[in-house]
C-alpha cells in the first residue's frame, strides 16, 4: 500500500507519524495532506534509511541537492565526498544525475551512503545506454525506458523525476511561437529529440499507466518533470511553459487517482515580477500537488553566482507556496559542481527556505530567529553558532577572536555602552 | 552656483543632469523633472573635483554602495584604499568611508582621491573619535564640534552625509518602552543615543537641524538620514520606534527640500520577507518618494558567514519593490571586517539583488541584458557569456576550473548538452551529438 492510499484508508503509517513529530504538526494533519495529495513522504518500500522528511502544504521547505557523474568526469568517490558535504551542509535529499562511468554502481553508492530521500531522472541512464548500446540516444527504445525505471525503482530510489509531461502538442506550441533558450532541460532535450527523429509520441506520455503502476509497487514518488521549462527570463510564462504545465496537470490527475504519490516540477529562469504568477498557475493547473523547483533563477547575467539568483527567486518562490528548492550551486551554467560548490549550493538555499518558512509559518523559524536576536544582544557567540544555518564562519571568528572589546570609537569610555545600560541591556 | 534641486525647479537642466540621463538612457527632462519632485538625487559635491555624478531614484536602474573605513587598531589606510578599489572594479556605484578611529580626515580624503565614485561618510564617527582624544570621553563631544566635522567632511568634498537627524528622545523612550529586542543596532545611532542619555539632551541634529542644512547647501552636499532605529532582528522589523523615526525623518525630508538640499533616506536592516514590500511603501509615502538607501535588507538573522545572500534576496524584492539604492552587505557582517574578496562578494550580490529588482520591475536596460546573455547561452557563445556575466572575472574562472580541463566545453552536462541536442532539431544548428 502506497502512502497515499493508507491516508486514504484512514490509516496512519509510521512514515506519517515521524513527519508529523519533526514538524511540530497533528499526524492528522498530515494523514489528510497526503491523502488529498498537497504533501508527499518520498520513502521507497525497498528502502531503509534513518531520515524521512515531509514535503508540502504547511510544511517547512525543504532542500534538495544534485550529485553525479558527467561524461567528462566519472569519479565516484568525489561524488561520495559531495554527497557527504552536503548533508552536512543540512540537505534534506539528493538527486542523483549520474551520465557517465557506472551509473547503476553510482547509484547505488548513493542509495548507500545517503541517509536522507534519493531521487534520480532514469531517463539519462535509459539514454546514455541507448548511446552505448545502440548507437544513439534516439535509438532507444520505449522499453529501455521503462526496464531503467523499474530498475531504478527496484533500487530503492524514493522519488524520481519522469518527463512524461511532454508531447507534441507542446513541441508545436513551441515551434510556432518560438523561444530564446528552447529546451533547456536535459531530460526534456533527450526527449524531444527522440520524439522528432523517431516521429513517435513520447512514450512516457503515452503508457502514463505503465509508468504509475511501476511507482506504485514501490511507492516512489513521481515527480512530474518539466521538460520545457524556461531556461532565461525572457521564456518565463511563454505558451510553451504553460502548455507543458497543463499537460501535467492532468498527469497529476491520472496519479492522484492511481494512488500514486506525486509532485511537480518546475522552473528554473523566472523574474521576480513572474514568482507569484508561476506559483498561482502551478498550484491550481496540478491540483495543489507540491511544487519542486529549481530556483528560481531571478536573472540570466550571474553565472558564477547562481546560488545566490537561485536564493533570491528560491525564497520569493517559497513565500508564493513553493514545497521543495532544488539547489544551485555558483558552477551552474559552466561545469560539474566541486565539493565546496556543493556546499555553498546547500547553505544558500538554506537560508532561501528558511527565509521563506519564516514567512509562510511563522512557527519554528521565527523562534529561531529571535533567539539569534538574542544572543547576538547578549553578546553569546556559542549560542549564535548553535543557532546558525551555517556555523562554520562563526567558528572561524571566534577562533581569531582576541577577546578586546575596546570600542574602536571611545576606546574605555563607550557611549554606545551608556545606551546599552539605559536599554537594560548591558 | 545655483543648488541642482533649485535649478531643477526653475527648470535649468545641468551638465550633471545631462551626464546622469545619458548614463541611464532617459531624457535630461526626465532627470530635472524627478530631482525638482526630490524623487532622484544626484550625488555630487561641487568640492569633489573628479567624481562623476550619480543619480540615484525613481525610474532609474538601482544603485550599490560599499562601505569601507579605519576601525581600530588592526586597520590602515592603503588596505581601506585598496579595499575602495576592488569595490570599484566590482561595479558599486558609490562608497562610504565609515572610519571611526585612526588618522580619519587622510583617509578621507585619500578615499576622495582614489575614486571617481561619489563617496558618503558618517560624521558622527569622527566627532566622537575626536572627543575621546581630545577630552578623554566621547560623551563630552560637543554640539560645536560635531558641526565642525559635518563642515570640515563636506567641505573636503564628500558627496553624501549620513547623519541620525531623526534618532529623538521620543523616538528612544519608545524603544525602551516598548522592549526592542535589539535597540543598540546602529552604530552611530547607538553612540549618538548614549551621548544624549548621558547629557540629559535631545539629538543636536534633530534640534540645530537648519545647521545641517546650511552646511549641505554650501556644498551641494545630498542628506542621507540614517536610521538610529533601523531594526537589527526580524522581531523588531516595523516596531513603533522604526516607525515614528520614520515619521519625523518625513518631516525633515520635507523641510530639507524646501532648502533647496537634495535628501534620501537609509532603512533597514533585518526585515521578514513578507514585511518588504510594506516597509518601502510606508517609506515611499511618509517619506514623499524620496530615494530609499536600504541596508541589505537582511532576511533572516541566523545567516552570519552568510549575509550577503541574505541580504541579495532582501536587496531583489527591495529593489523590484522601490528602494533604489542598496548598502552592500558582506560576508563578514555580524563576524567582523570584511578583507577585499568579502567586499568584492558583497559588491557583486547588492549588484545582483539591484539588477533582479530592474528586471522585475520591466527596466530596458535590464530586460536587454537577461537577453544578451541568454541568447549567448543558446549560441553556446562562451567568450560573449563571460564578457556579459556580471563578473565577468569570477565566471571565467569558475568555467575554466570546472571545465576547463575537459574535453567538453562545459562539463556539467559534458557530451548530453540539452542546448547542442535540441538545436538540431529545432534551430538551425547542425552539429551531431546523438
């Protein structure tokens, strides 16, 4: 029985009981969103792992990070480094986006080591096989698909992004209205091509129901990809996004009453001015399923610091109803991220989350919040690194300290210290 | 010479309003107009010989500052200087030399030297500073003194001066009543407040505030007032002490433009994301849309080691929201001071913040610029990315130490670029990867 449908049931599972406890919410509360489908518990059945998180409606964001190999650089035990600083860094789940070397050993490293969720998009590893095996990525075969995602599945991955939200019907509304970065989505662009060489529907489209029932047996939670997502401001809300989102929303549709747990997946370049309209649009075309984003990016020009774009547009997004950030890391847009990149990724989208869970909820990061306020006012420099999203420049700080507080302006005699006494504050 | 803002009501376009509008891509009109309302300022001291001018307002692109200074013993004035530099090379559009202790009047004016940029100070620093030398206490400054340095500072060529016009005992008693988490957040403000609670007297800018403006009209100096209480935690973001500072700072705005001076006004802080937009509008409407100089805004207190991310996406709502210029904020906030790569990353993240605000905000400029490099992207142009991205230096070499070793132009995707597959079906490229 799947998560979905034991809420449906009535029953309260143990998955259910955990999310409620770290959430500081009634297990009720989140029996019923999974039920109705505005929160999903990304937890394989074949896999045991030590933390379980809840994503969704009332619900703390959570953090997502991608790790895995590229054709260029397939070495798995930097990928294990970068799984390990991350999740020290305080993710909350992975993506494994392995392209080259060993993907199935890759992934399995991953599903090891992880303790958090793992997800993974099969159809790089169906389509980089295809190219080993065949020749060309658009020799593959609708079956190779569907045997990678069983496999994965089988593996023990606890959510997995599918770009079945993509057919030509939007590949025409793509063509005729045109855009500047067409297909940005790797997923999306292996597909595309397979669909215009082969001249065939997208089969994950097309045998929808294959594919649930596949999630299903493992209870892996679908997470719809958007395979034509905007890749600069200027395609943000063009026709093709929302034909795209449309196409998902009936997906989500198909899944819910599958009971299949199911999220979805969006952008990537959005303008700040486009936030609360992306949001909005999502949650009422899918059924107020939880949003997956990447970002958002709120501009094009800063490569180098996507992190930072990604941060900005992340929390705006997270205020307008956004579930779950899916990092950027300062290498996006020119090469595979290095530990400390990953690191840097989690920590900035971190504080976007928190940002936003403060605003969204007021419960728990508020508090958070105040008592930093705090000590900061009390001048207790290990409870401000107790209470950091990232502790590790505080540590460094008060190693260097050399414990003068001799006021730089007023050397013994402080004014600023006669007003601390006036606060009471001294 | 005739003050810019009462040339602008009289309706004389000035060289500087020339210089700034072909900068910005408005017309000359347009500069005039907005300076007469005192919705644009431009920042430029008729001592400060070779600064070029900047406009700072409603309907042009937002504007960064970084904050340098001397501050004690462990600081010096060619690491300040160099410091002024790199922020320079980053893109700020203007510096503050915020030095409260050692040989402050040489940096200054080597600052004023060392860059074309408009640089704006905090006099209260060094009235203080002086005091404790010369009295043995800052609490025995003098109000003389003060003016002293608020002159001798203008009279050297700063473009802008910080001052707590607004910091009143009224405005303290409330704090104190009301229990602000964090009232000591200002710097200055919180020396200006013990100088006034120890001397049992109101804030001598608030009271000799026609002094204040008599100075800055000698100079065509432009008034920035600080905010002694600017909120330094969430919890006390929108408290009755922010707002009636804010109130009487309305006041003053007023006031200071019928002198003919040109006024804006500095904010926050730390500010909960869903208080931004409320914070701005109540500036923008007790403040009769004066420009907004924000601080970050913070989003959330618990970033330290962080806050420049923290403060880019404060900085972005702020700036699509309406404040116009932002203070950069460091790595280094709320740790210590921050070396030259911190200044350069706080440079880059206000810079980022201000150009998502533009953009969402529709600014040509902007919206050209997202597109320039997107259409770069699509070309798999790697030499027009790098010269577009907003530093270009850090791209190129985060490119070349994550790529560059590869035989792939970009190792993220290496061989499956999404870009490279989909152009041969749908552009007209037609190199072969499947």
């Amino acid at each position: 029985m799947t998560q979905v449908l034991a809420a449906r049931a009535g029953k309260i599972t143990e998955e259910m009981e955990i999310v409620a406890a770290q959430e500081n919410v009634d297990v009720e509360f989140i029996r019923q969103g999974v039920a109705e489908g505005t929160i999903v518990i990304p937890k394989n059945k074949k896999r045991d792992r030590s933390k379980i998180c809840g994503i969704g409606k009332g619900l703390d964001i959570k953090v997502n990070a991608l790790i895995g190999t590229s054709s260029d650089r397939d070495q798995m035990e930097m990928e294990a480094r970068k799984l390990k600083a991350a999740e020290e860094a305080g993710c909350h789940s992975f993506m494994d986006l392995s392209t080259g070397g060993d993907i199935d050993g890759m992934r399995r490293q991953t599903l090891s080591l992880a303790s958090v969720a793992v997800g993974s998009v099969p159809l790089y590893q169906a389509g980089v096989e295809a190219i080993r095996k065949r020749g060309s990525i658009v020799e593959m075969t609708p079956d190779d698909m569907f045997e990678t995602i069983e496999k994965q599945a089988a593996d023990g991955l606890d959510f997995m992004a599918i770009h079945s939200a993509l057919n030509f019907d939007v590949l025409k509304t793509l063509q005729k209205t045109g855009r500047v970065t067409d297909v940005v989505s790797r997923g999306g662009s292996f597909m595309t091509g397979w669909m215009f060489h082969n001249q065939k529907e997208n089969p994950l489209y097309e045998q929808f129901d294959r594919l649930l029932a596949i999630m299903k047996e493992y209870d892996v939670v679908l997470s719809v990809g958007d395979a034509i997502r905007p890749g600069s401001t200027a395609d943000s809300l063009d026709q093709a996004q929302l034909k795209g989102l449309m196409v998902a929303g009936e997906l989500v549709k198909k899944a819910l009453e599958a009971g299949v747990q199911v999220m979805v997946e969006g952008p990537g370049h959005v303008p700040l001015n486009h936030i609360e309209t992306t949001m909005l649009l999502q949650k009422r075309l899918c059924y107020n399923v939880p949003y997956y984003i990447l970002g958002f990016l709120a501009t094009d020009i800063a490569p180098g610091y996507d992190h930072i774009t990604g941060a900005i547009g992340g929390a705006y997004a997270g205020m307008c109803g956004a579930d779950f950030l899916c990092y950027l890391t300062p290498a996006e847009h020119l090469g595979l991220p290095t530990e400390e990149d990953v690191r840097a990724g989690v920590v900035a989208t971190r504080i976007a989350a928190h940002a936003a869970n403060i605003s969204r909820r007021r419960q728990g990061a508020w508090e958070k919040d105040l008592e930093m306020a705090k000590a900061r006012v009390a001048l207790d420099m290990d409870r401000q690194i107790e209470l950091a999203i990232n502790s590790d420049k505080l540590l460094e700080a008060k190693a260097e300290d050399d414990g003068d507080q001799t006021c730089a302006v007023c050397g013994d005699k402080c004014a600023a210290q006669v007003a601390a006494e006036y606060f009471g504050i001294a | 010479m005739a003050l810019l803002r009462n040339s602008a009501l009289q309706g004389t376009i000035t060289p500087e309003m020339e210089q700034v509008a072909q900068k910005e891509g408005v017309s000359p009109e347009f500069i005039r107009q907005k300076v007469a309302e005192g919705k644009i300022v431009i920042l430029r001291n008729t001592n400060h010989h070779n600064v070029v001018p900047v406009a700072i307002g409603d309907g042009l692109q937002t504007k960064v500052s970084a904050s340098v200074g001397l501050y004690g013993r462990n600081t010096s004035i060619s690491e300040e200087i160099a410091k002024i530099k790199v922020a320079a090379e980053a893109g700020t559009d203007a510096i503050m030399d915020l030095s409260v202790s050692g040989d402050i009047d040489t940096m200054r004016k080597e600052a004023l030297a060392a860059t074309s940029k408009p640089l704006g100070t905090l006099p209260l620093y060094q009235a203080l500073a002086e005091a404790s030398q010369k009295y043995g206490s800052s609490l025995k400054m003098k109000v003389e003194d003060l003016f002293e340095v608020i002159e001798r500072q203008a009279a050297d060529g700063v473009d802008f001066l910080a001052l707590h016009c607004g910091t009143t005992m009224d405005v303290i008693e409330r704090a104190k009543r009301e229990g602000r988490i964090d009232p000591l957040v200002s710097y200055g403000g919180s020396h200006l407040i013990g100088w006034m609670v120890h001397n049992g007297k109101e804030n001598p800018l608030y009271e000799n505030f026609d002094r204040v403006l008599e100075i800055a009209a000698k100079y065509d100096v432009t008034v920035s007032f600080a905010d002694g209480m600017r909120p330094g935690c969430l919890a006390d973001s929108l408290d009755g002490a922010q707002v009636q500072e804010l109130v009487i700072l309305g006041e003053l705005v007023q006031r200071t433009r019928e002198a003919g001076v040109q006024v804006m006004v500095k904010g926050p802080g730390h500010v909960p994301l869903d208080q931004l937009k409320a914070t701005i509008t109540l500036q923008k409407s007790l403040c009769k849309g004066a420009p907004y100089f924000v601080f970050g805004p913070l989003v959330t207190d618990t970033a330290a080691g962080y806050d420049h991310i923290s403060a880019a996406i404060g900085g972005a709502i702020s700036s699509w929201a309406g404040a116009e210029f932002l203070c950069y904020v460091t790595p280094a906030e709320h740790i210590g001071l921050p070396d030259k790569d911190q200044v350069r990353q706080g440079v880059v993240a206000a810079r980022i913040a201000a150009h998502c605000g533009d953009l969402a905000k529709g600014m040509p400029e902007a919206v050209k610029w997202d597109l320039e490099m997107s259409l770069a992207r699509r070309e798999l142009d790697w030499e027009k990315q790098i010269s577009l991205a907003i530093d270009p230096v850090t791209t190129e070499r985060v490119w070349k130490e994550r790529s560059g070793d590869f035989s792939s132009k970009c190792s993220m995707c290496g061989q499956y670029c999404a870009m490279e597959i989909v152009s041969q079906y749908l552009g007209n490229d037609k190199k072969h990867v499947c």
